[in-house]
C-alpha cells in the first residue's frame, strides 16, 4: 500500500495512502453530520422568517383571514398568483377592500339616517334606534344571500370543487361592488334631497 505524506493548510502532517482516503472520507462524513444540520437549521430560519412577512395565504382556511393574508400581498404578487391560476388571489384581496368599504358606506348611510330623522325622537323615542336595527338587519340578510348565492353558482355551473373556492370569491366580489355603488347612491339621493352636495 502506497502512503504519502500531506502537509494541511494548518501545517499538519497527515498520511494519505488507502487507510487516509478511509479517515479523510470518515471525517468528512464526521464534518457533514455536524455542520450541515446547523446549515438546515439556518436556511429553515431564513424560509420561516420569510413565511412570516409573506405567508402562504392560499393554505389559511377561513375566509377572512384569507382575505386580509392576501389584502397584504404586493400588487406584482398578486399578479404573478392569478397568471398560475385565475381567481385563486385577487378575489380574496378585491374582497377585503370592498367589504371594508361596504361597511363603512353602511355606517355613513345609517349616520346621516341617524341624522335626518333625530328630530322624530321627540313624538317617537324608539324611531331611530329601530332605523339602525332595520339596517343592520337588512345588510346582514344581504350579506347572508350573498354568501349563499355566490357558494352555490360554481355548483350550478358544473364547475370542479377544486375551483369553487375562488369563483365564489369573485361572485361575492361582484356582488360586494353592486352593494356598495347601490348604498352609495342611495346615501347621495339623501344628500341631494336635503339639499347638500
């Protein structure tokens, strides 16, 4: 058996032959096993964090916490989302923006209600408080039918289930919009009615 003698980077003297291709592939072998799990642990820390400022918003199952997961995703983000697979994105983003503006054109509408008929209080105590409850009720029954009319369309349709969640996003989406420009006009007629521009 052939050996040599190998000077190392520290100034060592190892011998090489066919017993130091055996040590030097043990303590390589020695060396992966220490070092690279700790090199893992690293790369594992580095994902997570990045899971962290961008999560996968896709895999949350409820609702509302897909959609405001994915109100925080870049518009590019988005983009790049749709273009793997229509409706799996943007619809929950769409979605968290109008709901937020359904409800704060609802608030607005129920305050200047709230407003205009103040003066009923007088001969009917109960007149505004009752307004308020026919409103809320009346946004939560059209919330309610939308959310059941938007789960059934992609069924209707003969879509896969595998798509269902998205379409039923964009439905509510459109449907969200149409609320939210019909509230919108019936506020303005108010104004307009009461002579405020």
């Amino acid at each position: 058996m052939q050996q040599a003698t190998v000077r190392t980077g520290s100034g060592r003297d190892i011998l090489r032959g066919a017993g130091g291709r055996r040590w030097g592939a043990a303590i390589a072998l020695i060396l992966a096993v220490v070092l690279v799990p700790g090199a893992y642990a690293e790369e594992e820390s580095q994902n997570s964090a990045a899971a962290d400022r961008d999560p996968d918003c896709i895999g949350i199952g409820d609702t509302r916490q897909r959609e405001a997961c994915f109100a925080r995703w870049p518009d590019s983000r988005i983009a790049e989302c749709e273009r793997m697979r229509l409706s799996a994105c943007a619809p929950y983003r769409d979605m968290h923006r109008l709901e937020a503006r359904r409800l704060s054109v609802a608030r607005s509408l129920m305050n200047l209600l709230r407003a205009k008929y103040a003066s009923y209080v007088e001969n009917d105590p109960a007149y505004v408080d009752d307004l308020s409850a026919y409103l809320r009720a009346d946004e939560q029954a059209w919330a309610a039918a939308r959310d059941a009319a938007c789960a059934l369309d992609p069924f209707v349709q003969g879509m896969a289930r595998r798509e269902a969640p998205g379409l039923t996003e964009a439905c509510r989406v459109e449907r969200t919009r149409e609320r939210v420009e019909a509230l919108e006009a019936r506020k303005a007629a108010l104004l307009r009615a009461a002579g405020v521009e």
